[in-house]
C-alpha cells in the first residue's frame, strides 16, 4: 500500500531536491547563513559558519589523504565538533562509517575489519575510557583524535564536490546486541529522502528550537541534520542527556521540540510530575520520536501532564523514516499507530510481517549474503515487525516476529500484554518474554520494573488486571519478575529483551514464581 502525501513546500520543498548532502548543506547555508544551527551550551554555529567552517575541515582531511571514497569511521560523541566533521566527510565524498560511542572492543573491532577502515576519529579519553589507546589496541588505521580541535585548510586545495548522490557513502551498524553489528550500506539520497519525510510529518519552523540527546552516530543523527537543513532550524546538542541535569539547557535554549524514544518520553513525564502546575520546559509545544513501541497510555499521559502533542514514528537503521504520526491527526491514530507512510514509501504486509520499499530504504548490508536473505522477489525489505494497516492507512505494530510467543501452538503478542501493563499503577515499565518450556513450548513471562515508592506487583494482581482488561486467558503471564530496572542500550534506551531471556531463562527456575526485586547486571 502506498499513501501519497506532498513531500515538502516552499523552500523546503526546493531543497529537498538536493543530489547530495553537501549540496543540501551549501544551499542552507546560501539561503540563511545567519540563522542559528548548533547549540551546545555557550557555543552557537549558524548554517553560514557550518558549511564554512566544515570546508576547511575537509581541507584539513584532505591533506591528510583522505578523499572520495576513502572509508573513515569515527566514533564521537554529539558534539559541534562531529557534525563539522561529518559534514566535511560529505563535502569529500568519503564513505562514513559512524560508530556509537558507547561501543567498545568487540563492536569497534567488528566494524572497523567490517568496514575496512582507512581512517578512524575517536575523542581521545571521553567518560573515563581511553579510545585512543583501543584504537591502537585493535590495529586501526589513520587513528586521530576529533574533539576540541579539527583538522584545518585553504578549501582552495579541495576537489569539486560529489554530485552522485545514490553512491553508498555511509555504513551505519544494526545495535549487534545477539549476533554481530551488520553493515547498512546508505547514500545521501536515501538520507535526505528520510529526513525530509520526517519534516514533512512534524513541520518544523525556522523559528523551532529543536534538540539531539542521543548519540550523533545513530542514524538519527543525519537523519535529523537533514530536517534542519531543509527547515533551516537549529537544535541543541546534549554530549551526554540525563534528567533533570538536561533540563536547563533545554530553558536556555528554549526548545520548542524534543524527544528521542518512548524512554526519552517517559523521562520527562517523571520530571513534569515532580514539578505539578509548573511547566518543566515552559517553550516545549512537541514531543516526537520512535524506535520502541509506544503504550497508548503513555501518549495520553504525556498530553495532559506536559500540555504538549506527541508524535511517534517508525523506523530503523535500515530504513530511517518509514511512517511518522501527524500533529493534527486524531488522539486515538496518535496514542495507537505509528502514523501513515510518507509519499514514495510503499508497505506491504506478508503473512504478518511489515515489508518496504522506497527510495529511503537501504541499499543492503555490507554482507552480500545478508543483503539476499533481507530482500524479497520484489526488491521489499523484511523487517522482521509485525503489524497491519488500517483502513485509513495508518500502521499498527503489533510486535517482533522474534517477540511473538508460541505457546501451546497460539501466537501471542508480547506487545499486546506490555501496552495493557503499563497502564496499571505500580508498573516503571514492562517487558513481556517468552521462556522455553518443556510442556508448553514457551510460558508467557512479564518482568515489570517497579515503580517508584510502590509496593512490588504479584503475579495474582498482575493476571487479574488483565483479565479485567479483556485479555484471553491463554495470553496471562504465567511468571513474574520484578526488577528495579530493565537493561537498555545507550542509544534510545530499548530494553535489551535478549539480557532478559539469558538472565530468567536458566534451567531450574520455577514458573510463575515471583522473585525479589534486582537489577539486572551490565
């Protein structure tokens, strides 16, 4: 199914059209090189300085040796500094392989070999570990340290600029967190195609103030520079984002739109709920983000205790943009899709599974025999989700394949038993797993983390909250675990579903027991 939808207007409209990043990034900086794009706390750099500044710096490289086509990883964090020499790696053509910076030996070592890396950017000593030093310690190539300085030149020295833009000049890396990381292979278009399919869903105004607190080297990370520059609005950076400590910048700035994911939502529910009839960032109109599934009831407490709309989206490495809700679209689509397709994005849904093609799709994995498995007859990616369309076009996920539970022979939707939990009082948070069983083939376990100041939940009062709900009776959790908190990666905060079938899923334990509060190890 496909939904048409105008992509972008005006200038937007006209930007869009860029061929490839740099020349999106000098048109920008030609239309308003005045207006503010990066902020990070007393530092501000207008899209004029960005484009200018991030010349030079390819300049630098360039001296260096690297070039178009030259492999570069770097692994930063969200700083003035990596957008400038991102941006100066476009300016290139070089391929770009951004790695997270939380990652360590077993990631970085994977993706360097993987990507055949010729140069690697990493910030020297950054929260008490020493990149430099792991650098060498894996045998990397060209290792030079990015943080408070840069490479500098006469841009006079540069090649011209790229102009293809469908050659693949990013390889961005799948979080890895059961097998290796897997090599997305991206080229300019099918970024600017995702970040201008994002700002066409949220609308941004050059008057906006929006914010980056996750890590730049996530696919969000282009994919929201791309928005900025074809709404030509700045947003704040956060090097490391934590609540309430980041609420100060976000005054300062007066941000106008903010988020991440689900967890980056609920952050600041807890912080509003702190503050009762005082608003925790007075200039904040809208909350939007994706990557992990959104309980329905989280969206319609986030409407009334900030005062502020929530959009959340779809999307993944793969594809970075594949549906986004809409401001003005109805509470319900809002609290229970993940929004419509944008124009150019085609879903299909096969057997269950959520399928796409578009031009923001990826071009395949750096494993060829990766790229085959991932794509069908008709050139669509499997996603691996679960879902459906509704009449309106709007999409409904209803899961992972890997997250449906089969017991007994029924398939049962772990994300329909975690969506009604969380509505229930005492619950931080739910993640809902399926566990080997001899008799039933998998038991249906709930690990719920506990909310603060509130008594541990049974699993009595858990099961029967969710009959009362209308839940089927062969879908009621036959364990219960509670946590003080649920293990998450350091990016949006997903829950680590696989920690969690390792940790509960040892041979001996009796189901449906009900164990002590504990935090799950690192």
């Amino acid at each position: 199914m496909t939904v048409n939808v105008t992509a972008t207007t005006g200038t937007a409209h006209a930007l869009a059209a860029s061929r490839t990043l740099w020349s999106l990034i000098s048109r920008r900086a030609a239309t308003t090189p005045d207006h503010p794009a990066l902020l990070q706390e007393d530092r501000a750099l207008t899209f004029g300085a960005l484009c200018e500044r991030a010349e030079r710096v390819a300049a630098g490289l360039h001296g260096t040796g690297i070039g178009p086509g030259t492999v570069v990883a770097w692994q930063l964090p969200t700083r003035i500094e990596t957008v400038l020499l991102s941006c100066a790696l476009a300016r290139l053509g070089a391929v770009q392989s951004p790695v997270i910076p939380f990652h360590r030996d077993r990631e970085v070592g994977f993706a360097l070999r993987a990507s055949k890396a010729q140069y690697f950017a990493v910030p020297g000593t950054w929260r008490g570990h020493d990149h430099t030093a792991m650098a060498r310690r894996l045998g990397a190539d060209g290792v030079f340290e990015a943080y408070d300085t840069l490479p500098d030149g006469d841009p006079a020295v540069l090649p011209p600029p790229p102009s293809d833009g469908t050659a693949v000049r990013w390889i961005h890396w799948t979080s890895g967190t059961t097998a290796d990381p897997k090599g997305v292979l991206h080229t300019d278009r099918s970024l600017i195609a995702a970040g201008a399919c994002l700002g066409h869903a949220l609308r941004p105004r050059p008057s906006d103030v929006g914010s980056i607190a996750f890590p730049y080297a996530h696919i969000g990370g282009p994919d929201y520079l791309v928005m900025m520059l074809l709404y030509g609005f700045p947003a704040v950076l956060f090097e490391q984002f934590a609540l309430p400590e980041a609420l100060a910048e976000y005054r300062r700035h007066g941000v106008t739109v903010a988020g991440g994911s689900t967890a980056f939502y609920a952050m600041f529910l807890a912080e509003q709920r702190k503050r009762p009839g005082e608003k925790v960032i007075p200039t904040l109109r809208l909350l939007a983000g994706g990557g992990a599934p959104k309980p329905p009831e989280l969206y319609h407490e986030v409407v009334r205790e900030l005062g502020v709309r929530l959009t959340h989206g779809y999307g993944m490495t793969e594809v970075p943009m594949i549906t986004m809700g809409d401001p003005d679209d109805t509470p319900e689509n809002l609290a229970t899709t993940e929004g419509r397709p944008p124009a150019g994005m085609e879903i299909r849904i096969v057997d269950g599974e959520v399928r796409l093609r578009g031009e923001a799709v990826c071009q395949g994995y750096l494993d060829p025999e990766q790229t085959a498995r991932a794509f069908d007859a008709d050139g669509f990616l499997r996603t691996g989700d679960l879902g459906h369309l509704t009449d309106s076009g709007h999409l409904v996920l209803t899961g992972r394949l890997k997250d449906m539970i089969i017991r007994k022979g029924e398939n049962i939707s772990a994300q329909e038993i975690e969506d009604l939990l969380h509505g229930r009082p005492g619950v931080g948070d739910v993640a809902v797993i399926g566990l080997p069983d001899r008799e039933r083939g998998e038991l249906v376990c709930a690990v719920v983390e506990r909310a603060p100041g509130a008594p541990p939940p049974t699993l009595a009062a858990v099961t029967a909250y969710l009959r009362a709900e209308g839940l089927a009776v062969h879908k009621l959790p036959e364990r219960l675990e509670v946590v003080d908190a649920l293990p998450r990666n350091e990016t949006l905060r997903k829950v680590l579903k696989h920690r969690l079938r390792e940790r509960f899923g040892a041979a001996g334990q009796v189901p449906g027991e009900v164990r002590p509060p504990a935090t799950p190890g690192p």
